[in-house]
C-alpha cells in the first residue's frame, strides 16, 4: 500500500491544504473584541518552507476566512491562498488551470466533508489522523500526526521522500 502512495506522491506538483483541522488544530479563539487566534505549528510551517524548495506549489483552500490564516500564509510565502471557499471546487479548478495541472499532480490534505469534493478528483488525497470519519474512505493516505500536531510535515515529508529529496533537504540545514 505504501508503495502506491508513493508512486502517486512522486507526480505531485501542488499540494492544497484545508487550514482548520489540517494547519491548525480545528480549535477557534476569539477575544472580547471579536479577534480570532489559530494555533499554527512551526514544524508544519518548516515542511511546507522546504516543501516549496523543491519546486512543489502549496495553496489553501479554506471554507472560513480569517486574517490569522492570511498572515500565517503569507509568513510563510504561500501566495495562492483561497478563503471562505465553502464550495471548493472553484478554487481548486481555478489552481488547476492556471498551473496547467492534470488531477494526478495534485493532492490534497483535508479534515472534514467539505473536503469531500477535492479528495475525489486529485491524485493524491490524504485525511490527517483526527479526520471526520465520513471521510477517511476517500483517502489514499491517513497520516500518523492528528490536524494542527505536525500533520503537515507528516505530508511534506511523505513527498519530499517519494520524489527524492527529503535527505537532501534534511542535509542543507546541517
């Protein structure tokens, strides 16, 4: 099974993150004055950073909208961030085109049913170990680590390895 998910994690050319229960762990803060806080883990954001070295888009599609998520996203350089999505497929249509991707170079990494429509069409879908079971059926891969707990890393790793460069990642930090 490994073996598979490697095989289609080695054509991977954009990996689209879900945010709340993915890159967060699905929780909502919010102050008296109506601010909202997320809690984002360095880890994920390092995998994504190298990630994205190796050539590798990373987008966000997120069905709720929050200047937490903008300022993360763009601390981290991910310029192709869609929020209040709760249709995905727009947006996932819209990425696909203007990277000229076939589905097969696409994976995505969800939490939840809204999640649903964009795990059916990429090539690679994967479910964070804390997903809504409704969809775990519809993943390729589950990974260890639960949404917001390195999750993240868990996938950046996963293909860095499958299309050969996660030591060599590993190594330039040294």
């Amino acid at each position: 099974m490994m073996a598979e998910i490697l095989e289609r994690a080695a054509n991977i050319k954009l990996v689209i993150f879900d945010v709340d229960g993915v890159l967060t762990d699905g929780k909502l803060f919010f102050d008296e004055h109506g601010n909202e806080y997320k809690p984002f883990h360095s880890r994920d954001g390092l995998g994504i950073c190298m990630l994205r070295e190796t050539g590798v888009e990373v987008a966000v599609i997120s069905g709720r909208a929050s200047k937490s998520v903008a300022q993360r996203m763009a601390s981290l350089g991910i310029e192709r961030v869609f929020q209040g999505q709760r249709h995905k497929l727009i947006a996932y249509e819209s990425l696909r085109v203007e990277l000229n991707l076939e589905p097969e170079q696409i994976a995505h990494v969800g939490d939840d049913l809204l999640d649903l429509p964009l795990m059916r069409r990429v090539g690679l879908s994967i479910a964070v170990a804390d997903a809504h079971p409704a969809i775990l059926p519809f993943a390729h891969w589950v990974t260890l680590k639960p949404g917001g707990n390195g999750a993240a890393r868990e996938v950046c790793d996963m293909i860095m390895e499958a299309q050969g460069n996660l030591a060599k990642m590993i190594e330039s930090h040294y």
